[in-house]
C-alpha cells in the first residue's frame, strides 16, 4: 500500500511539474531595445523574443508617440519567413505598425531567448529630453501566437524607449 501511495504522489507531482513547464512554454515575451540621440538622427531599436519555441504564428501592434518619433523604416529580418509584407504601416503617421507572422511550414520555429527578430528604425524628431516608449499593444491587432501543438501562447510584451538628446 505504501509503495502504491509513494508512486501515485510521485505521478500527480511529476505531473504538476511537468503541467507548470508547459503553461511557462506558452509565454511568447517580446521586447523593444531602448537607445537614444540626437534629434533629427535615425536610430534601430531591435525587437527580440523569449519563449519562441515551436512557434507558427504570432500577431500584435506596435504603439510609439508621433511626435517624438517618426518610422523610416522595418529592417533586418531575422525570423524565418518575416518580411516587409508582415507589417501594417498604414497607421505609422498616427503612431501604429502591426504585424502578423505565420511560419509557412507549420513545423514551429525555435530561438534562443533573447534573439533579435527585427529593427525598427526612427527618425528621432522631438526635442532634447523628450522620449517616447516603443510598447506592444493590443489595438488595432490583438495579440495572439500559436505554437505547432495548436495552443495558444500568451504575448507578454516589454517596452522599450527611444529618448532624445
């Protein structure tokens, strides 16, 4: 009877543990670098991702203050399949890009924490010591991310900030 509980304890536990390493799997943490400079200079901030593990799909906004900063352009794509095309710039005057990823072969794609997945570079416009923060947000596009088992990923975003000098 004792050896029946030892292994039915060991089992629930095993099972919680293993239960909590799947649900801290489904957390996709995106982040802006912060940088600054001088007015009217173009700065990247790199957008990184934690958590990219056999992702397929993943979709969200990004926010930042137009008067402040002012998007020149996408650049450096490092997340297979991520191009120009994945990002809505129609709102950039107002403050808004959105993106929207899908890994075309459904097989999920692996990084490692941390890694950079593209750059967003502005033209800093406002003046010294003003900032602006580079935040993910729901509005216009939710966030949603999808790993290969089809569950869905919680986007945790961190924001970055672009301050000018």
């Amino acid at each position: 009877m004792n050896k029946f509980l030892l292994c039915f304890a060991f089992f629930v536990g095993s099972s919680v543990f293993a239960g909590a390493l799947s649900a801290q799997a489904r957390v996709l943490t995106l982040s802006a670098g912060q940088l600054s400079g001088k007015t009217g200079a173009t700065v990247c901030v790199n957008v990184s991702a934690s958590g990219m593990r056999k992702v397929i799909s993943m979709q969200y906004s990004v926010q930042w203050d137009s008067k402040v900063l002012e998007l020149v352009e996408v650049k450096n794509y490092r997340l297979p399949g991520l191009a120009k095309d994945n990002f809505g710039t129609h709102q950039k005057t107002s403050g808004l890009l959105t993106c929207l990823w899908i890994d075309d072969t459904l097989k999920g794609v692996d990084l490692p924490n941390g890694s950079p997945l593209y750059q967003l570079c502005f033209r800093i416009k406002g003046k010294t010591g003003t900032s602006s923060s580079i935040s993910f947000v729901q509005k216009p596009t939710p966030f949603e991310s999808v790993n290969a088992y089809e569950q869905m990923m919680q986007i945790v975003g961190v924001s970055g900030k672009v301050t000018a000098l």
